[in-house]
C-alpha cells in the first residue's frame, strides 16, 4: 500500500464512501476474514517478496502491518488505512487496494465484504 505521504489516513480519504460495518458478530480472521485475504489480497501480500512488507496470509502478519507502519486499527476501522484502500475511499486512486491496473485483474472488494473487514477490525481484529 503506498500511504507514504499520508500522515494521518482519514484526511487523503472520502469517509463517505465507506459502507457501514456488517452487523454479524464474532468475526475472525480464520472463521471470516482469511478467505476474502486468499481470494484478493496474498497474492501480492504473503511471502519474502510481499508488497510494503505487509503479509495478510497470518492474522500476525496482518496486525504488525507494512513497512510504513499498521494497516489495521483494531477497534476502529474508519481509521484504519486497510479500509480506506480496498473501500476505494482514499482520493487518490493510487492507494486503493487491489490497485486498479493490476496484473492478476483482481476485482475490488465487493462492499459486502468491505463490511465484513469493517466490522472485523471494529471488533478487535481477532
């Protein structure tokens, strides 16, 4: 994720355009939120050649983040820059995840599973 002149993410970021949290209960990384991973996101974020450093094939690797620093803020997900990239949210397509021209033409995250992520994080991230 390129987030490196942003300093705070909710400012280079339209928060309208995030969809609300799911309101399921008790999500997880491994009951819930791995499989979205598998589908969009460790092709380009596991092993030694993950992009930014930022490995989403573990729940640990999920939570220490990129080289630039956390992606994720458990208990709040409007501020977490994970969000913000795959709900398209921030003004700068650059930083949107999956990136738009990307070679394995993986389609954006569906908003439904944007709130499943939301509401992962909002609860903890566990």
């Amino acid at each position: 994720m390129a987030f490196s002149l942003v300093t705070r993410a909710e400012d280079a970021a339209d928060l309208s355009k995030l969809p609300p949290p799911a309101d399921k209960q008790g999500v997880t990384y491994e009951k819930d939120v791995k499989a979205i991973f598998d589908k969009s996101c460790v092709k380009c974020h596991s092993g030694e050649k993950a992009k930014a450093k930022l490995h989403l094939d573990t729940l640990e690797g999920a939570l220490k983040g990129a080289k630039k620093g956390k992606v994720i803020e458990p208990g709040d997900s409007a501020k977490s820059k994970m969000i913000l990239a795959t709900a398209q949210a921030y003004k700068d397509d650059e930083d949107w995840m999956p990136p738009v021209d990307n070679k394995a033409k993986i389609p954006p995250l569906t908003k439904d599973q944007v709130s499943l992520l939301r509401a992962w994080i909002d609860q903890g991230a566990k």
